[in-house]
C-alpha cells in the first residue's frame, strides 16, 4: 500500500547546506520532540524500492511567548507540517505563535522570507528526489510527486500520468485512489472524481479523504451533500489547518444559506 506521508529521502547534506547558506544552523540539538532517524532513513545498502518506499515524515516545531513548543508531523508536505505546528499553537489560545524549527532546521529569529527559504529548499530537494525515484519505477514516489502536484494545482497533466502508472500497480490503493480523485477536483472533471472518491472512503474514510469528497460536492454544487461530509470529517478527527479549513467553509455555507433564505 502507498502511504504518501512517508517518502525516505537521501539528500540531507544538501538540504542543510543550504540551510546554512541562508545563515540558519542545521539543526544539532534534536529535542525530545523527535530524533535526526526520524526524519531521515535512507541506508544506501537497502533496495531502491526500499529506500524510496514512502514520503518523508516531514515535521516542524512552534513556539509561543510563553516558550511552549508545538510539534506537529507526520505530514506530506513541507509548508503543511509547518501550518500544523502554528494552528497548534494559535488552537491553545497562546500568544505570539511562531515557527521554530521546519524539519531538522532551526528558523527561530529568522524573518519571513528567509523561513519561506528553508521550506522552499526541503520541498524542491523532495521533489527532485520523488521525481528521480518515479522515474525508476518507484510508484510510492510516483504517487507522492502526483499528489504533491495535485495540491498546488500544478503540472495536472504529468501528476495525471503518475498517479496511472501508481495505480497500474495497486488499482485499489486508497492512498493512490484519492490522488487521483483530487487530480480530476483540480482538472474540474467532478463527476468523475466523484466516483474515485466514493470508492476511497468506502476503503478509508480519514478525515482528509472526506474533506476531498466534501470540496468535489461543493463544486458540483451539492451544498447539503458536501455539508454533511464536512461535519462528518470534523468527527473523524481532522488536522487544525484542516479543520480551521473546514470550520471556515461551513460558515460560508451558513451565510450563503442566510442569504438565500431573505
């Protein structure tokens, strides 16, 4: 089964090269939030298929005035695990949350634009190493770099082929299924994407699955349907940023409902 939060990745030097670069200091004193092995595991003995398995478990750390810290991660993408860390934080009521540390790399006392650096230079190198692996026939990185395509609404046609060549592999896949689905939502192919949908969350209804299956009904215009599906990912224990997400556009659905109602 393809798990795309989890993708071993061999290019640690040169991520922390270029954190250094930018003035940041690699990251030596992990914490007890989590280990270096934990985020990085990638033995050049092992197989390629082994290696490349699954999506880095990518997390990140907040903090707030008070010196509380928020971890968060698992997650498949950079600036996701970074979101998480500071809707954490921002959940507690607490004051001045802030990003501390994105994977292995600390960003406490960096501006804005040098933290958006240090996430841009670990979601390239990921990339660039899904996209290696796929192309020697890894269908985990396959699946991940489609999926990754699919959430920025870029390169729909590419990420389109690898979620196929992923589900040649495992046509029953959930992981690989929701994909795909979520790259037919984005190409505005609803119908279609509907019925990959169902077939997911009869499989594995996480939350994330049935937000998928909620934004696809909203787009078709099915409000009722898609309300449903958000409260009932709300229940299934949806992440902060998924759920401020989520919480946001029911509201939206509560006011468009009000409206309609005058």
């Amino acid at each position: 089964m393809f798990d795309r939060r989890l993708f071993h990745i061999q290019s640690m030097r040169a991520v922390m090269a270029v954190g250094l670069l930018l003035g940041v200091s690699a990251c030596g004193d992990t914490s007890s939030n989590w280990e270096p092995q934990d985020m990085f595991a990638a033995p050049t003995e092992q197989k390629l298929d082994d290696r490349y398995r699954a999506m880095i478990d990518f997390k990140a750390l907040a903090r707030d005035d008070a010196g509380k810290e928020y971890a968060a991660g698992p997650t498949a993408t950079v600036i996701g695990a970074v979101e998480d860390a500071v809707a954490m934080c921002n959940q507690a009521n607490a004051q001045g949350c802030k990003a501390v540390r994105v994977g292995l790399t600390w960003v406490d006392g960096l501006d804005q634009a040098a933290i958006e650096s240090v996430i841009t230079s670990y979601r390239d190198t990921m990339t660039a190493e899904a996209y290696q692996a796929a192309g020697q026939g890894n269908m985990g990185a396959a699946n991940w770099l489609a999926y990754h395509y699919a959430v920025r609404g870029e390169n729909l046609q590419e990420a389109e082929r690898l979620a196929k060549q992923a589900l040649q592999v495992a046509p029953d896949d959930p992981g690989a299924l929701d994909t795909y689905g979520l790259i037919l939502y984005r190409q505005g192919r609803y119908a279609e994407a509907e019925e990959i949908f169902i077939r997911v969350n009869k499989a594995m209804p996480t939350a994330e699955h049935i937000a998928h299956f909620a934004d696809n009904a909203l787009a078709m215009g099915k409000t009722e349907m898609a309300r449903a599906a958000y409260q009932r990912a709300l229940q299934a224990g949806a992440g902060p940023v998924l759920s401020q997400t989520i919480q946001k556009r029911l509201l939206a659905l509560d006011l468009q409902d009000g409206a309609n109602s005058k």
